[in-house]
C-alpha cells in the first residue's frame, strides 16, 4: 500500500496517510503570544485546512495527543475544544504536561483522522 506525504520536507511532512488514516502535527503559526485559547483557535484553524486537505473533516477526526506545557490553561483549551466539535463527534483524547522546544508555545496537538476515498 502507498503511503501519501503532503508537502514532505526533510525533517517532516503536513500530513502522511497510510491506509487512508492521516497524521498530522499544529502548533499556533501565526500568533504565538496569543493566550491558550488563541493558540488553540489556531490550531484549529490549522487543523481544518489540513483536512480539507485531504477530503475529510473534524467529523472524521479520530484521536488527538494534546501537549500542553501548564495545566494551569487547561480550562481554556477545554473552552474551546468543546465548540469545535460537532455534537456527538469528539475523538479520543491524551493530554500530556510537556516543555515543548519553542518557550512561546503552549500546546502543540498531534491529530489522527480518517482521510478522503482518494487516500484509502
């Protein structure tokens, strides 16, 4: 089976699929002075582009790693998660407590979904 890798680079690609499940890692690129819930917005955002990406949607999402360096900030990110949601499709859900490489960031998502036909 082939696995697809959109936008490779040397060190990482936006999203590899195999199988037609994708992966694919955000962290805020636009604002990282933005609080908590900016960054999680961003995220989002992100999130969704690389979905579209790949013919698929935040319905399709299947489990996301939630890296996050206080939990302090916790309720923020759980503020907005749980409007970005449809009703009746969170996925499965890890969070970790983390020093990520970049002091800016606050939370850093690795996300799993299911892709578009063209992907199975």
């Amino acid at each position: 089976m082939k696995i697809h890798r959109i936008n490779p680079c040397k060190r990482w690609s936006d999203v590899t699929i195999f199988n037609g499940i994708a992966s694919f890692v955000e962290v805020a690129e636009s604002d990282t002075s933005a609080s908590m819930k900016g960054q999680v917005q961003q995220i989002f955002d992100q999130a969704e582009l690389q979905l579209e990406s790949i013919d698929s949607d935040k319905s399709r999402i299947l489990s996301v790693t939630v890296y996050v360096t206080d939990f302090a900030n916790f309720d923020e990110l759980n503020e907005v998660w749980d409007s970005w949601f449809p009703e009746g499709c969170a996925p499965s859900r890890a969070c970790v407590k983390v020093e990520l490489a970049d002091p800016d960031l606050l939370v850093e998502m690795s996300f799993t979904a299911a892709a578009g036909e063209k992907y199975q």
